[in-house]
C-alpha cells in the first residue's frame, strides 16, 4: 500500500546505516529488535497520507518530495548567539543537541542536583542500558498504527535522557535547545528522548526548537515519559524552527498515581509540525494538563493531536489548545478523551480556539470523547472566528493603532493559556516569544 | 470655531437608517447634554462620531475643531482629542489597566509627534487620579475591565478620560448603573475635568446627573433627529413630562 518510492529514502538509510554498523547499540538485543520492528512495521504502513484517519487534514507531500540525508554527526559546533534561552545564560541547567546529536561543549549540566541524571541517549546506552531496555519502546507500546515512530524506532542515533530518583527535586528548569542546522542538502534526523521521574521527584523540562541556516530539515522525534507516583512533571516547548523546517514529534507519557503531568507548546515556527502527543492516565488521581498555544502565517501549517486515557478511577485532564493564523496559516486540532470502562469518577475537559485574522487562514478542530465509564464529568468544545469587533474598537477608540490593538488583542487571547506555566520566568518568555510573532509584519 | 459641528448627519447600520438628518454644534468648553429614549439613536451617534465600523454614512459631515472626521480611523480621532467613554465597556483579560493607559497614551503622543511620557511619572499621576475619582489603586493593577463590576467600569472610563486629556469627551450613559455616592464622585470627577479648551457630550436617561454635571445646553433626540434643545430647564421638563410630546413632534 505504501508507495515505494517515498520510503525508499528511508528504507536506505536504514540499509546503509546498519549495513556500516554506525546505528549506536547495535549489540542490544533489545534494541536491534525494535529498530528491525520499527523498519518492518515503517514498510507496511508507509508515510501517512490524508486517508489515515489521524493524519486527514495533514498533508506530508511535501515532505515526501524532499530528498533528505540523514545528518551527520561529529558537526562543527555551531554558535547560539542568534539563538535567545528561554531561561537565561546564567539561570538553570542546559542540554544542547544539533541535528539531534549532543553538542556537549554547549551545554551546561554541572549543576544539577544528585540524583538527576541528564545526559544524551547515545552516552546511555553505555553508562544506564539497563535503564533504556526498560523504557524505550515499552512507554510507547501498543501503538503499532503509528509510522512515524517505528522510522524514528528504526533510525533513532541520539537524544536526550532525564533520570530523576526518587524524592528528589530539580529546583531549576532544564532547557533543552535543540538545532536544526542545514546550508545545503535537506536533512533528517530521528530524535529519541527519554524522561524517567521516579516516585515523589519533580522536574521543569523545556525544550527550545530553532534553527540555523537555510536549508530544509525533518526532525521526527519520539519522546517517552513516565512520572512516578506523586512525581510532578512540567514539560514546556517552544517550536521556532524556520519556515524550511518539519517537524513531527511523537510523545507517548505514563502518569502514575497522585502524579502530574503539566505541558505546554507553543508553535510560532515550522514549515510544517505535527505534535502527537498521548498520555496514560495509570494510577488514580492522576492529572493532567495539556495545554498548547500557535501562530502560523504564510503557508505554515500546525497539527496537534492528542490523546488522553483515563485507565483508572479518579483522574483528570484539562486541555486547552489556542492559537492565531493570519496569511494561509493553517492550524489542526484533534484532541480525543478517552475514558475506560473502570475509570469511574473522571473529570476531563477539553476546548480548541481559534481566531482567524485573515480570509484565507484555516482551523480544522476535531474535539472527541470516547466515554466506557458512566459516572464522568467530561466536556469539550471548539470556537473559531475573528477578532472581536468591539473591543478592536475599544482599543483603537483609545487612540491605539490597528496593528496594536490587534497584537494586544492576540496577547490577552493567548495569554490565557500561557498564565497556566508553573514557572514565572518561563511565562514571560513564552509571552515574549508571542509577542515578537505579532509584531513582525503580517504578510 | 466650534470644538464640533454636526451638520445634517444621516447614518445607517444595515441598510436601517437610524440618524436621520441630525445637526449640533458645540462650543470649546462648553458641556451639552442628550436625552432621548431607548433606541432613538444616542450611542448610534456616539459611535459614528469616533468612527466605529458597521455604519454607513450616507450624507452630512461633521467637523472636529474644522477638521472633516468621517473619513478617518478611530485611533486619529483619538489622537486628535476625542474620546468615548463607552456604554458598555470592554473586558480585557490579561492587560493591566496601567499597561493600557500606557499604551494609549504613547500611541497618542506618537501620533502628534510628542515623546514618550516618563512611565514613572505617568503611573504616579494615575494613582492620584485615583484617589480623586475614589477607585482603589489596585484596579491599576487588574485586568482591564476584567471582573470590573457595572459602576467600577463607569469610573474606569472616567479615569482614562482622565488620563488621556480628550478635546472632546462622550460620555454614553455614564451614569447608569452607579448609586447615589458614586454618581456624586463620578460626576465630581468629569466637573474637574472641564475647562475652556476641552468640550463634553453627555448622554443620560436621568436628569439627576444633570444636577451635578450642570450642562450648558440640553437636546432631546427622538428617531435619529435633535427636536429640541434648550438650557438645563429642559431637562427639568423633560423629567416631569416624558417624551410623548416630542415624538409626535419629529413625527410631524
Ligand atoms: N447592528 C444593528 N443592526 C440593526 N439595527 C441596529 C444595530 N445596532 C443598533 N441598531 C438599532 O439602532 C437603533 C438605535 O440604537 P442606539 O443604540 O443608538 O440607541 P440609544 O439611543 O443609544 O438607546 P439606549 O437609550 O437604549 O442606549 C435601535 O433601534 C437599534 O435597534
Ligand atoms: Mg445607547
């Protein structure tokens, strides 16, 4: 079913790759299987076309056409002048990757408290194997429909790894920048990060998307997650690749009992970016929060899709998606609830809002419930339209001019989502990064 | 010169003709109050004066201290001096009350090529017109509008006239909603407010506000038309006999 000259790409690389014996852990058994799965698994279902009902209003055409080479290691390291921290070159803990590979020297890691292990995932899979063989692959299990993990299970050669033990917390936000650095060629890389939280530990990840140069890149990442019981995770991203840049990302998180799992991501960059994210509600009360902001322009394209299970009694989600689009910006939302047959007592809710600034600019919201148990409290909703005449006017009356008006208008709009990150400093640069966007000439 | 000249103004919003010929002039310094009843086309007025979108003029003009206003956008009224406070104000979440004055008032004094104000400064003078309109300082730091209750949005419209200085101020029914006490500070604060260079437009039901803002001509607007106009007595008058006399006035 799947063409063959799309994959073939692909499938090479795979060859060529094993065939050299450069793929890291090639002597796991463990992990030579699901990388053989992974590639068998990528050759059956091919790349995603809109008749996959999950990939329906996301189109990876373009992406198909592109000839991409799989990134290099061992690249010069690149300068981050151009590239602004979300929290600051002094403040907290820093874990750079370019085209999806450590850059060391970059980073900043001797701070971190004992018991926090963050370290690239080609390093652990010699120092903590043990520790990779019980998650990666496992977290993600049961999700055989999903090509974009296999080729990345397949292709995976670096990428980040969080062990926090037991009780302990990480008072600072680790900020994970990662590069996509292409001058020429098209370029791909397949990502795999790990994130253990270990029973009552506590965590702040946030991850800082960019690029540099102007060549296309396709990172396709794949990130499993598991918060221990009473453990809190806030996981934040930033996407701010350049309008060159793909980026799919797939995210599979297991939260145990009296665990939180609080995200949030903001797309303001991309060519085109898909975040797949799915989170497991295991042990009861479990929560989580899955928040997410965006602003396309030009002929940027958006898709969130989510998906969260409520296995057990007495958990809860809150989800809030946002965004703006102007130009042929075009934004998806899918957000699936699914509520088991023993999870008695869920509370979750879920709402998609879009404002559309321009005539051509598109939201395609797909909000679902899928409810087994029948004692639930859960709601969904989505809203699309324009900018409120009224209070444009209100503002405007005051003697602020249109383009403002309209940029404050986004603010408060967005802000709403934004206000729900733990941390302040991380809230005024998120906000910052929203209000750059606005204040860029529209198209 | 007139502060404004209004000469036979007709406006419609969706094909419905609502101001239907309308003329006022008003003087610098000078304060002229509307009266009218529901629907007769005050806030109509208001809006078409600061330029809302929806309404289409379709004859007449109206001069703001000489100057045609009909062609342009709301934020150069703005900058030219006139301001409307709202019947119904807006909430916006997320933006302070000083972080909006702010705005506004750059935006103003970059419009007329003035530099920015001292932000320090700006914000002690807010919290002093605070005080003098009796709101508590801590709506500075809230949310425009946001969980305002009816009368505490009235008196933040009357703060940002404050703040902004306008030439020419419309207050749309910005009586309504307050009790007796914030009335008297409200109408306290706009008294403060008047003085030879700056002109005020009040429109209200109630000719109580009129005993505290004491307006230099009174007008009675019926179906998108002034029908009378006179001194503060025709408030009075009004008040005892209603409108009925009026309208069959316009009507005929
Ligand atoms: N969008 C609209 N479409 C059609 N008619 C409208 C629209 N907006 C206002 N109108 C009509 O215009 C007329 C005048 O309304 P306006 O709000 O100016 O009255 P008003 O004198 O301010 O009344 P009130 O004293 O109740 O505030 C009313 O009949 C109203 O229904
Ligand atoms: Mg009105």
């Amino acid at each position: 079913m799947a063409s063959e000259s799309a994959l073939e790409p692909f499938t090479e690389q795979y060859e060529a790759l094993t065939g050299a014996g450069t793929l890291p852990g090639d002597a796991l058994p463990w992990l030579k299987r699901l990388r053989e799965e992974g590639i068998q698994r990528f050759g059956e279902l091919g790349i995603p076309t809109p008749k996959v009902e999950v990939w329906k209003y996301t189109n990876l055409r373009a992406l198909e056409r592109t000839a991409f080479q799989p990134a290099a290691g061992g690249t010069a390291t690149p300068s981050l002048d151009t590239v602004p921290s979300l929290i600051g070159e002094q403040a907290g803990h820093r874990i750079v990757f370019v085209n999806g590979r450590l850059h060391a020297d970059l980073s900043r890691l001797d701070r971190l408290p004992d018991g926090a292990r963050l370290t690239s995932f080609a390093k652990a899979l010699d120092e903590d194997p043990g520790l990779l063989s019980d998650h990666v692959g496992r977290i993600a299990e049961g999700h055989d429909d999903q090509a974009m993990y296999h080729l990345n299970s397949a292709l995976m050669q670096d990428g980040l790894v969080l062990h926090v033990r037991g009780g302990v917390k990480v008072e600072e936000p680790i900020e994970v920048v990662s590069v996509a650095a292409a001058d020429g060629e098209p370029l791909s890389w397949h990502p795999r990060h790990l994130i253990v939280l270990d029973p009552d530990s506590e965590a702040t990840l946030v991850e800082n998307h960019v690029s540099l140069g102007g060549g296309a890149t396709f990172a396709n990442a794949v990130t499993e997650i598991t918060v221990g019981a009473g453990a809190r995770l806030h996981h934040y991203k930033l996407q701010d690749e350049a309008t060159t840049a793909f980026h799919i990302h797939t995210l599979h998180g297991r939260v145990g009992e009296n665990a939180f799992y609080d995200g949030f991501g903001l797309t303001v960059g991309g060519k085109l970016t898909r975040n797949d994210l799915h989170l497991r509600l295991e042990g009861s009360f479990s929560d989580a929060r899955l928040n997410g902001a965006y602003l396309q322009r030009g002929k940027q394209h958006c898709d969130n899709t989510t998906l969260i299970e409520h296995c057990v009694p007495d958990t809860t989600c809150r989800e809030v998606y946002k965004g703006a689009l102007e130009g042929k910006g075009r934004a998806v939302f899918q957000g699936k609830l699914h509520v088991h047959p023993d999870a008695q007592r869920t509370d979750g809710h879920q709402l998609s809002q879009a404002l559309l600034l321009s005539e051509e600019a598109e939201i395609d919201a797909k909000p679902e419930l899928e409810i087994y148990a029948d004692d639930v409290k859960c709601s969904h909703g989505s809203t699309a339209g324009e900018l409120e005449k009224t209070a444009l006017f209100y503002l405007r009356s005051r003697g602020i001019p249109y383009p403002v008006a309209r940029r404050i208008m986004v603010e408060s709009f967005l802000g709403g989502v934004v206000e729900e990150i733990t941390t302040e400093s991380l809230r005024t640069a998120f906000m910052e990064r929203i209000t750059n966007w606005l204040s860029q000439a529209s198209d | 010169m007139s502060m404004l000249e209004i000469k036979n103004l007709r406006a419609e919003i969706e094909g419905q003709e609502i101001l239907k010929g309308l003329n006022l002039s008003i003087g610098p310094g000078e304060v002229h109050a509307i009266m009218g009843p529901n629907g007769s086309g005050k806030s109509t007025l208001a809006h078409v004066l600061t330029g809302r979108e929806g309404y289409e003029v379709t004859g007449g003009e109206v001069l703001f201290q000489g100057r045609n206003v009909l062609e342009m956008e709301p934020e150069e009224r703005a900058a030219l001096g006139m301001f409307l406070a709202f019947q119904y104000p807006v909430e916006i979440p997320g933006v302070t009350m000083t972080t909006f004055l702010k705005e506004a008032v750059n935006s103003i004094r970059k419009a007329r090529g003035e530099k920015e104000i001292d932000a320090l400064q700006f914000t002690k003078e807010l919290r002093e017109r605070c005080k003098l309109l009796n709101i508590s300082q801590d709506m500075l730091r809230r949310s425009v509008n946001t969980g305002f209750s009816g009368g505490e949005k009235k008196r933040a419209e009357v703060l940002q006239m404050a703040a902004l200085e306008p030439k020419l101020a419309i207050l749309d029914e910005t009586d309504s909603g307050l009790d007796i006490d914030a009335l008297k500070t409200v109408s306290d604060g706009v008294n403060r407010l008047r003085s030879p260079e700056r002109s005020m437009l009040v429109i209200t039901h109630y000719q109580r506000l009129l005993n505290y803002i004491v307006p230099d001509r009174v007008h009675v607007m019926v179906r998108g038309q002034i029908v009378k106009s006179g001194d503060k007595n025709l408030a009075l008058q009004l008040e005892e006999q209603g409108y009925a006399e009026f309208a069959e006035e316009a009507a005929a």
